[in-house]
C-alpha cells in the first residue's frame, strides 16, 4: 500500500470506494446537567433498541467539494496498484491554525489493514510540517468505532453540538463530537 498525496480525485475514483456509511449497534447518549454553579456533558455508551445502516452522502454529493479541497495539497490516497483503496480529505483552517479532516474513508476490501490509520499518519506529519498547531475533525455520537479509532490515533474529543443535526430530515437524533489531535510543537 502506497500513501501519497492526491494532486486530482475523480468522481470514478471516489465511487469506487463503495458505500459511505456505517453500522450502528451503538451509540452515545448525551445528557446535559445544570446547577446554579455548574454545567456538564456527560456521554455514556448504550445499545440502540434496532441497529441500523447509517448512511453518509453520495459521493456524487460531495465531489465538488472534494475535487476543490484535493486541489490545496492536504489530501493523501491508499493505492494498491492503480487502485485507490482509501482516501482523507482535509482543509487548512487558517483562522485557527488547524489541518480540518473533511472524509475519511477506506473501501472496505481494505479495512482493519491500518489503511486509515496510514493515512492519518500522513495528515499527522503534513499537519507538523506546515506548522499547523492540531488536526480536527468532527463525527457523530453513533459512530462509535469512528470515535474509538481517533481516539488511539491520539485524538480528544473536545466539542458537541447537540444541535448540528436536524432530528426531522434524518429520522433521529445524532450529535456533532469535535475531536482535535494537537501537535507537539518541537
């Protein structure tokens, strides 16, 4: 497997990657408490009653703006051969000094071959190189082996939004996790 940077995406290799979307067995509850010298979050992990297939966007949805964001240079693919296994798409935030992780994905002929976790890596260094100060990257509360993943990558959650998703166009309730990995300054 070969990591290197993309210089263009092409909508036929990005629905060659298959499906985008995962399994949902589990999820996070996300319970807010107040006190009048307190606020918390609190996150707990519980069985959803029916599991179900959670799909993500077409990639024909989200072409143009992958196409746009491959062109920056902070775009890396998994090739096997010709063959594009695996892609992330990132952006500079330059307000904030952050590399943000737009998509990532591995087709799933390529999963648990540490694909996504080369190509993390490679954000990870391109991220250092370039002086950005973390990678960010935002992902659900039913995602949970998503969450599991970045978080042995060395990622913290450090955000929700409880309100990100409408409930009445996806059928529930879904809630944003901003995780950011920060780099070590050397």
């Amino acid at each position: 497997m070969i990591i290197q940077k993309l210089e263009v995406l092409t909508l036929t290799q990005l629905q060659g990657l298959g499906q985008f979307g995962y399994e949902v067995t589990q999820q996070y509850e996300v319970m807010k408490e107040a006190g009048p010298d307190y606020y918390a979050i609190r996150m707990t992990l519980k069985d959803v009653a029916s599991p179900y297939m959670k799909h993500d966007s077409s990639p024909e949805e989200d072409y143009i703006d992958y196409e746009e964001m491959v062109r920056l240079g902070f775009s890396y693919g998994a090739f096997d051969g010709d063959r594009l296994a695996g892609i992330v798409i990132a952006k500079p935030e330059e307000w904030n000094n952050t590399l943000l992780i737009w998509h990532l994905h591995v087709h799933e002929d390529y999963r648990r071959q540490s694909v996504a976790k080369q190509l993390i890596e490679r954000i990870v260094e391109q991220a250092n190189a370039h002086h950005f100060r973390a990678v960010a990257l935002e992902t659900q509360n039913t995602n949970v082996q998503a969450i599991a993943f970045y978080m042995k990558c060395g990622f913290e959650l450090e955000g929700i939004d409880t309100s990100l998703y409408d409930a009445s166009k996806i059928g529930r309730d879904e809630v944003a996790l901003y995780m950011r990995k920060r780099i070590d300054e050397t």
